[in-house]
C-alpha cells in the first residue's frame, strides 16, 4: 500500500508547524472533553463555579495523560498519537451515583477504585490482542467512524434535530464552506497547507462568520463570546476538593463502564495502527490500557471523571497524513495550558457547530474508509461477510436507534448503548464462535 503519511509516527516537525498541528487536534477534542463534565454537572445540580473546576480539572488531566500516553514512560503508555479525553461511557454510572446520597464524592471514589479493572486488565492485553485478526480489526475500525457520523451531521447542522437553528441554510453553508476548504488544502494544497488543512478551513469558517455578523450585520446566531467574558484567566484544581466515599453498587457499575472502556479503546488503538502505519502489538495495548486506567485513577484525584481514547482525532492522521506521536504530545501540553487559563479553553469552545461540522464530517469517514481498506485485504467469503455485516448492523442499530435498548435493564443499557462496543463485541464473539477462525500468530504480536 502507497505510503500516505506526511509525518511519519517518529518524526519531529519544527516548532512552528508542530504548534499548528497540534492545535487541530485540541479543536477536535476540547468540545467533547468539557462536554461530560457539563453534563454531569448539570445533571446533579452544581453550581457554575464547582462545574468550571469539574472542567478546568479535567483538561489538565487529559492534557497530562495525552502527553504521557504519545510519549511514553517506561511500560506506560501507546506510544502512538493518541489524545485522551472524559468518556460518556461513564455518564450513566457517574449521575445514578451522584443522585444517590453519596453525591460526587461517591463518584471520584468508585471511579478511583473500580479504575483497578483497567490497570489489572492492562496486563492480559497481549492475549486480548490474538482476538482481533483483520476481519474484526477492519469491522471494528469501520463502526468507530459509522458511530461518530451522527455525531459530526449534527455539528454540520448546527445542533440537536428538533432545534429552530437545525440545518438552517446559514449553517449549511458555512459547513460547505468549510467542508469544501478542507477538501481543497487536503487535495491541492502543498506542505503545511495541507498538514493543517483542518484548523485552516476552520479559522476561515469562524473568521467569515464573524464577518457576516459583526461587519456585515447579519443575525447568523453562531457567534456566542459571553463564555469568554466570564472565564478567569487562571485557575488550578484542587485536590481531593470533594473527598471520596465507595459505595459498593457505585464500583461496581463503574466497573462495568471500565470493562466496556477496555473494549472501545482496544478498537481505537487498532484505528490509530492503520492510520499511523503501525501495528499495534499486545506490548503497545497493555501500555495504552495502562495509562488509560492511571490515568483515570489520577482523574479521580484531581476531582473529575475518567478517561478513554478518543476516536474522533484519529480522523485527522488519516485525513492530514500527520502520524507524529510528538504533535500530539504537543496537544497534551495545550490541553495542561487551556485546564489553567481557562479564558483559552473558552475561545475555542466559542467556535460554531457548523464550523467544527464541516471539518468532522471529512474526518469522522475518513476513519470509516481506514476500515474498509483493513477489510479489503481480508477474503470476504460467507464466514466473514457474516461476521461484518451483522456486526455492523448491530453497532448501527445501537447508533442510530438508541430507544431499542429502553426496556432493558439499566446495567444493560450501560455496556450496550454505544455502538463502538456492540459492534465490536459481535465481531469479537462471531470470529470466535463461527468456523474457520483465523488465528493471529505470536510472532504477529512482536514488538517490530
């Protein structure tokens, strides 16, 4: 296969052009970090300032523990470009927990204990890795961009289906604008131009709808700078700031959330090999699931909820062609600045739906077409088109159709509502169960 990548997975772009790559990557990830702890937040009632520190908490962390799952330190971390970030995975388990009498000291604790689930799972990833031959590492990648398409339509539309400002013609057109930005500087584009043809095509968005609202005096709706205006300049979290309790049910369920993490970000980390050019060993899984489970244990230190890989940046590697692991440790750092200078945080948040949509559109199927060229290599006879196709359509029916899972148990719906962790687990088990299984050889699993 044609080696795509600009970057490779080692190498160090200067200073300058590193700082602008990795800004891409904090564009798409800071939304979703400061999105669970809003929603928590708001779901048990706190207050603004204790839903800021929730915020500013977990941007430091998920900038400490970017940095150390890119870079590395000994056994601990991927060593891939891989930025970490608050899960939804554990939403659910976090709200039952804090509307119980135990509140958010209840979550930190059973967050802090059940986080052993990951750190001891860490260990058996070497013989979790023989599970996932290409004909369940490309289904895998596929559903990871198939679940995050809704996700980056939404944005494209500038918001939730239902809302007055829901694919309204001004949000259309400043997605296309920027869709067809990003296409052009990706396509045509030389050097950096097209290595960050994303934040490019989303500064030209962000600047020419500021353009038609403050200088042409269009009425948009897409610019919103109160959140600037009130965020402090500087803040640090606090340490232990709600203590900790442990309730038994609360580890539990946490637990669970923790064990549904192993599986997704298993998925990721299998993504990111394809998109970096690199494959992923057991070696490199348990130090990914290591850090991922310290750092969520150090997560519920500073007082903010756990962490997991995320999938959407790994829609930038395939897109840009930037597989540098130090551009993404640089992301980490910006993250770390943006937990302490909440004001920077704030200014990115500010940039509109439509804007973030254009770019996540492109990057959300660019993961789902690094699936399909894993599948292309994999024989697609009766066994394995029923392995893809039923998992796929299970992920799907989970992703686009939620309420399915309604009349179920709440524990059941914890494990199964994200298609990520359907899909896989019906690859998983379908590859297992199904005849003429291949089987990923010991050597396949050697460190290169």
């Amino acid at each position: 296969m044609k080696d795509q990548l600009r970057y490779h997975l080692e190498d160090k772009p200067p200073f300058s052009i590193s700082l602008l790559l990795a800004a891409q990557h904090l564009l798409a990830a800071l939304g979703g970090i400061i999105a669970v702890p809003l929603v928590i937040g708001s779901a048990l009632n706190l207050s603004a300032a204790e839903k800021i520190a929730l915020v500013n908490a977990a941007l430091l962390v998920s900038g400490a523990v970017t940095f150390v799952q890119s870079r590395g330190i000994g056994p601990i971390g991927l060593r891939l470009p891989a930025v970490m970030g608050t899960s939804f995975t554990f939403v659910a388990s976090a709200i039952a927990i804090g509307n119980s009498e135990y509140g958010v000291s209840g979550i930190l604790g059973s967050s802090l204990v059940a986080s052993l689930v990951m750190i001891i799972g860490s260990f058996f990833m070497p013989q979790i890795r023989k599970l996932f031959p290409p004909v369940v590492t490309g289904t895998v990648v596929a559903m990871i961009g198939l679940s995050l398409l809704p996700v980056g339509l939404d944005w494209f539309a500038g918001g939730q289906v239902g809302s007055t400002q829901y694919a309204t013609a001004s949000n259309l057109l400043v997605a296309f604008l920027v869709l067809f930005v990003v296409i052009g500087l990706t396509q045509w584009g030389k050097g950096i131009l097209s290595s960050a043809s994303i934040v490019i095509g989303m500064v030209v968005g962000y600047l020419v709808v500021i353009l038609f609202e403050k200088g042409f005096g269009f009425d948009l709706g897409l610019t919103h700078f109160s959140g600037i205006k009130e965020a402090s300049v500087f803040a640090l979290p606090e340490l232990f700031k709600y203590g900790f309790s442990f309730p038994i049910s609360g580890i539990i369920g946490m637990s669970i959330a923790y064990l549904v993490t192993i599986v997704e970000s298993s998925g990721n980390f299998l993504a990111l090999g394809e998109a970096t050019q690199c494959k992923v060993t057991g070696k490199r899984m348990k130090g990914g699931i290591l850090c991922e489970g310290l750092g969520s244990a150090l997560a519920a230190l500073m007082s903010t909820t756990p962490f997991s890989t995320f999938a959407q940046n790994i829609g930038i590697i395939s897109l840009t062609g930037v597989a540098s692991r130090f551009v993404v440790a640089m992301t980490g750092i910006l993250l770390v600045l943006a937990g302490i200078f909440p004001i920077f945080g704030a200014l990115v948040v500010s940039i509109p739906l439509p804007v973030l949509g254009g770019a996540g559109l492109m990057m959300f199927a660019m993961i789902i077409t690094a699936g399909i060229q894993v599948l292309g290599r994999v024989e697609i006879n009766k066994r394995n088109g029923l392995v893809i196709s039923v998992s796929l359509g299970l992920g799907l029916m989970v992703t686009m159709r939620p309420e399915v899972l309604n009349a179920l148990p709440e524990f059941i719906q914890v494990i199964f509502k994200s298609g990520i962790t359907v899909g896989s687990l019906s690859a998983l088990i379908l590859n297992l169960i199904l005849p003429g299984r291949e089987i990923v050889q010991d050597d396949e699993l050697e460190e290169a």
